[in-house]
C-alpha cells in the first residue's frame, strides 16, 4: 500500500530532499508486522529525534518571549503544549491521520490509541524534517503549527499544574493530601499506557491515563478537581 504525499506537502508548504525521510515518519511498527519486507523501517527512532527537537525549539521560544516567566511556570506551559493530546489535535488538523502506515488492526482503533499514534508521528515528522532540512525548517514548523495554541494555554490557564491544584484544594477542604496508584500499564515498552487512581485516604476519587506516569497522574488530578467541582 503506497501514499501519495503530493498533497501533504502541499499543504504544509514543504518539500523533502529525501521523500523516503518523510515517508518513513508515517510508519508505525504494526504495519511492518503485517509487512516485513515493506522497503522502510517504523518510525521509533525518528520519533525520539523528534521528541529532542520539539522540546528545544519550544523552550527556546518560552525563554526568549516570556522573561518574566520562572522555570517551574515554563515548564508548565511546555508540558501543556507539547503533550500526547495537543500534539494529537495538531496532527490531525494537518492530515496525517490520511498517511499513516498502520496493521488492519490499528487502523479500525479511533479512540486514545489514535491519538498516541498521531502524536508520535507529529514528533517523528519533526525529526524526518530535522534531519533532511535543518534545525532552522523544523523550528519554523514547530512555531508555526504549535505556537499557536499557546493563547489558548495561557488564557484558560490549561498550563497550571493539575497535580497542585488538586493537592492544595484537598488540604484546604478537607485536609489529605492525594495519593497515586498506577491501576494498570499496558503495550510495549515503545509505547506504553498507563492508569492512574487518585486517592484521598482510601477513597478514589478519579482515573487518569496517560503514556507516562505523569502524564496520566495529571488526567487524574484533573479529572477529580472536576468531579469534585473545586
């Protein structure tokens, strides 16, 4: 099965020296279950590049337009901007859903599942970029298509630590202080999922999931501050 990137591209206003570069960043690792002598690995390493770029040229950004911001804030704000759900969103509004490379299987799953797959691939089309044009090409991408939402961020402050508000609202009101347990873990270690309950005394209070730790703790926090209506 091949995919014509013509209109990618044209989309998003790149051209690839090396289409094999680009093709390659569409490649998940069930596909090439389903087909081992396809030409192109998957999109692992591509993605690990991409994931080092991606933080650099947002924390550069960060640094250099918000000097009043401390390191702590800074790296809220990052988190919000560069997580598995924004990244997801972004990815989606840019087509790529229509040229991933995926097994039979992963190509029926629309739900969470999707959404950590287009987040890698936005992250491995940062590092496919990265290494065929420059640091310079893919930094441009990044503020164009990502910096953006950082408005939103700010303005519905989305950037606040879910797992301290949730802590300073449950000592205020009733005077515990939360406690996660991770519930589940699934997948390989490449792309894990995790479940996380947040606990006050013995009492769960709300679920989270998250491909970290943290990032599902963070779902968690936010989802009790909901249902707690604090």
């Amino acid at each position: 099965m091949d995919k014509d990137f013509k209109k990618l591209k044209e989309n998003l206003e790149i051209k690839f020296k090396d289409e094999n570069l680009l093709k390659q960043a569409f490649v998940h690792r069930s596909y090439l279950n389903e087909n081992p002598a396809f030409e192109l690995g998957h999109n692992e390493r591509l993605e690990y590049l991409g994931d080092a770029v991606l933080e650099l040229a947002v924390t550069d950004y960060l640094y250099k337009n918000y000097p009043a911001l401390a390191e702590g804030e800074m790296t809220n704000l990052r988190a919000a901007l560069v997580n598995s759900q924004m990244l997801s969103q972004i990815a989606d509004r840019l087509g790529f859903n229509d040229f991933l490379y995926l097994s039979k299987g992963e190509s029926k799953e629309l739900g969470r599942g999707r959404q950590y797959i287009l987040a890698n691939t936005f992250e491995a089309f940062i590092g496919a970029l990265y290494l065929d044009q420059s640091y310079g090409a893919s930094e441009k991408f990044i503020i164009h298509n990502l910096i953006p939402e950082l408005k939103d961020i700010i303005d519905k402050k989305l950037w606040r630590d879910h797992k301290s508000l949730f802590q300073e609202a449950a000592q205020e009101r009733v005077g515990i202080t939360p406690n996660y347990e991770v519930l589940s873990e699934s997948g390989p270690d490449h792309d894990k999922n995790f479940k996380v309950g947040v606990y006050l005394g013995k009492e769960l209070v709300a679920q989270g999931e998250g491909s970290s730790k943290n990032e599902a703790q963070q779902r968690a926090a936010d989802n009790a501050l909901k249902l707690k209506n604090w």
